[in-house]
C-alpha cells in the first residue's frame, strides 16, 4: 500500500482531526447530550476507530484507480468496518442504529478520499507546471544554442574572407569576434540580459554582416530609450539574424532597418528587411518564428505582442513587450 507522506500525509491528518471534532460535537456521529469531558475522550478514540477505514480506503484507490472497480469494493469496505466498529461505538456510548454507523463511516471515509484526491490533484498540476517550465526551459537554450553556432559559422566565414583580402584588418575583427563569443558564453544560461549588451552584439553581427556584403547595403539601427532595461537573451539578435540572411540578394546587396524604442516598462522593436526577388531561404523560416513565439509566451504571457510577414514589399518583425 502507498501511503501518503511528508507535508500531504500531516496536511491530510489535520484536516481529519478536525472533522471528527466536528463530527463529536455534533451529528451524525452522536449524541448532542454527551458530557464535554467524555468528548475529550471520545474524539482521540474516535480518530484511531476511524484510521483502518480511511487506510484501507487509499489502498483500494491506489490498487484500482478506476472507480468502477474501486467503488464496490470501498463500499464493502465501509459497511464491514461499520460492523466491526460497533461494539466499541456502542460502548463510547452512542445510541444508534447499523445503518446510521455504516452512513457516517462512509462519510468520513467520502471526504477523505476527496481530501486527498484534491491534493493529487494540486501535485499533479504543480508536476505539469514543472515539466512545462523545463520544457520550455530546454527550448530556450536550444533556440540559443543553435543561434550560437549559426552566428559563429558567418563570424568566421567573414573573418576567412576579410583576411585574405584585407590582412591588416584581422587583428580589429579578432577582437571584435572575441567581445561578441564572450556575450553569447555568458548569455547562454540567462533568459535576461540588458538591451546594452543585446545592442552591442547586434552592432557586431551588424558590422560583419556589411563585412561580407556589397558595398551598397545598408543596415541602419536606432536606439532610443533606456538601455538598462532587461530584455529576452538572443530573442531580438535572432530577429535581426533572420534578417541578415534572408534578405541578402543573389549580388550579396542587403537592406535591413532597425529600430528599438525602450519606454517606462514598455519596449518596441522592429526590423525589416528587402526581400530578394529570388530569396535563399523562405522569409521568416530562419531561426523559427514558433520558438520565439513560444518563448515570449514563457517569459512575458500576457505582456507580448509578435508579428511577422510582409508587409509594403518588405518582410517585417514587430515586438512589443510590456
């Protein structure tokens, strides 16, 4: 038989001492005419007569969870230890009959069975909640785990390439490289971090990004606000990512705008980019719009509004968190 332990089983125990202090001092149980110092005596005997039917109780649920199994047998279970129980509730002194007996053991073994199944109840769903937020937990370092290798692939690439044609330059792009590597190891474990710091690594994956484009591209981004305010690690990043190489044409032209207005617990970002009349990849596939979607719904549910999809010709990502 599995029990009930911990803080459930003394919770459960409360509960049941103080129904049958209730169940002493009024009906069914007995008789209102009862002397107040014969009650002292009776509930302690009362709450050990009433142990074997509740016990036996949770072990037919725990052995036959299906009601339709479990209900019959509770049912005998209760009118036997009514019959059992008789002679001593007789000798507490209370005038009843059989049936009056089996009527309030199967009451205090009914609010038993719901006390406690209520509390599984409550377990389970804190289980479920547990399991969500591991669940969601686990596709936000996935998300940032495969923006970390993506970005570090195009890092280097840009790097490969800027050595060969500009040397010189190495040492700049090393160091840069090595500030952006630094951001993505320390925000791999946090779900928040300072739009300062999203901003920086953005303006990184801006300036390699140009690095490996042609020399008519643009990408223009604008701050303006608060920049201490914490924001979702790497979400923002993606977006712009996203952007960077789904809107780069088939001469490596790109044409991306930014924008990130921080107010009083207010945030608005926008990116958009030109679509090439022959695009590498569907817009808006990139990193997967459905996992920053599911991550906003962990972080801010609620508070968070996202929309992508073309727009005037132009493929656009709008965030707005509150």
């Amino acid at each position: 038989m599995r029990e009930v332990t911990g803080s459930a089983w003394r919770w459960a125990l409360g509960v049941f001492v103080a129904l049958l202090v209730g169940v002493a001092l009024i009906s069914p149980f007995g008789d209102p005419n009862l002397p107040t110092g014969r009650i002292a005596f009776i509930v302690p005997v009362l709450f050990g007569l009433m142990l074997g039917p509740v016990l036996s109780s949770f072990a037919v649920v725990d052995r036959w969870p299906r009601i339709g199994l479990a209900l019959p047998t509770i049912l005998v279970l209760v009118v036997g230890w009514a019959l059992v129980l008789r002679p001593v509730i007789v000798w507490l002194g209370f005038r009843q009959s059989v049936m009056q007996d089996i009527i309030n053991v199967g009451a205090v073994v009914g609010v038993m069975l719901a006390i406690r199944g209520a509390w599984r109840g409550i377990r389970a769903r804190r289980a479920l909640e547990e399991a969500e937020r591991l669940r969601e937990l686990a596709e936000q370092r996935a998300f940032q785990a495969q923006l970390s290798p993506h970005a570090l692939h195009n890092l280097l690439n840009t790097l490969y390439a800027a050595s060969l044609a500009s040397p010189g330059r190495v040492p700049e792009l090393v160091l840069a490289l090595s500030g952006m590597m630094r951001y993505l190891a320390l925000s791999a474990g946090r779900d928040l971090v300072t739009a300062s710091d999203e901003w920086a690594f953005m303006e990184g994956c801006r300036r390699f990004a140009l690095e490996r484009s042609s020399p008519d591209s643009r990408v223009d981004m604008v701050l303006e606000g608060d920049a201490d305010e914490a924001v979702p690690s790497l979400l923002m990043a993606s977006l712009l990512e996203n952007a960077l190489k789904n809107g780069r044409d088939t001469e490596g032209r790109i044409d991306v705008v930014v924008h990130l207005a921080i107010e009083v617990s207010t945030l608005r970002f926008r990116v958009d980019n030109a679509v090439p009349s022959s695009p590498s990849a569907e817009p808006g596939m990139g990193l997967g719009h459905s996992l920053v979607r599911r991550r906003l719904a962990h972080l801010y549910p609620g508070r968070h509004r996202f929309e992508a999809g073309m727009r005037d010709g132009r493929y656009v990502a709008e965030l707005d968190l509150w």
